[in-house]
C-alpha cells in the first residue's frame, strides 16, 4: 500500500510525533510512506532517519495552490493510493491535490482539539469532502461535534493513538519510577 502523509511542518507536536511512529514502523507492515511537509523542523532528521522518503515542500500561503499542485505531482509519481493529512490544513491541500485523481482515498486525523475559528472553518469544510476522518477517542469526538459543531457521526472512525512502545525504552538515562532505590 503506497501512502502519503502530509505534515504542515515537522516540528516537535503530538501529530508530528504519532507520524514519526507510523513512519518508523511502516516497512514492517507493508506501507510503503511518502512523508510531504510543508516546512521543516526539529524532528526533521528523525523522519529522514526513520527510512521513509521524506519531501520537502514550502507553503507560502495559508491555502497555497503550488503546494497543492506539488502534492498532486508527488501523487502521481508514486501511485499514491492514501494521502493522510493531521490538521484541517493539511486536509485542504491533500483534497486540492487529490481531487478527481481514481482511486487516492483521502483520510484525515483529528489528534486534538481545534484551537481556532480558521481552523475550525477549515474542518467544517474539509470533514465531509475526505473519504474518512479519525479520531483518537470518543471523548474528542463528542468534544468535536458538541464544542466544535462539526459534523462527526458519518465517515468517523475511531483509532486510539499511543507511543510507539519502542520510543519509550530506556536508554540507561531513566530509572523506572517503579524501582525502588
């Protein structure tokens, strides 16, 4: 399954993070992931140390038409069949850029709440053109849909997130808290 995930920026946030998981694990079941951001940051080389392919974009306005037709060449190029996007941002571009392409599937995430009228704006308008939207409990559902007045009861799935447990070994820096001294 060939997969794109798109990121705004790979800077150190909890979606960047639950990306970073999927993207180190991928390989081993059976994704082959593209990761797109719109610009760079602190868990760049991480990405790039991960073993997906990482590519670098530039969004240069809120809504960039050219960073959407970039996604759309990456598409293209890689036989993308999922483009999967975090934040209501990203999920305009992966719908500009996915728009009338047979066969890309369209999925959003919902990793946490909403902090502004823009970006709830922007879900409101993207929730109903992806071909599906996950949410990390019920508790941010109803939060979503009662707070947030989005439309959550159709094309909602529900995936709990997590660390990777492989991100929480030790590595002789931590004593466990559960070990007494």
């Amino acid at each position: 399954m060939r997969v794109l995930h798109f990121l705004d920026t790979l800077g150190r946030g909890g979606a960047e993070m639950q990306a970073l998981d999927v993207a180190r694990n991928a390989a081993d079941h059976g994704i082959d992931l593209t990761v797109a951001a719109g610009g760079g940051g602190g868990l760049e080389s991480a990405f790039r140390d991960s073993g997906v392919e990482v590519v670098r974009l530039q969004r240069r306005l809120p809504v960039d038409p050219f960073l959407a037709l970039n996604i759309r060449r990456i598409i293209k190029e890689r036989q993308i069949e999922i483009v999967h996007g975090y934040q209501p941002v990203d999920g305009i571009h992966l719908w500009l850029a996915a728009s009338g392409l047979a066969n890309v599937r369209k999925v959003l995430s919902f990793q946490g709440f909403i902090q502004d009228r823009k970006n709830r704006a922007a879900a409101k308008f993207v929730i109903p053109r992806m071909d599906a939207n996950i949410v990390v409990s019920r508790g941010l559902q109803e939060w979503l849909r009662e707070k947030d007045n989005l439309e959550t009861s159709k094309k909602f799935s529900l995936i709990y997130n997590g660390a990777d447990p492989k991100r929480l070994v030790s590595g002789g820096q931590f004593t466990s808290c559960r070990t007494r001294h």
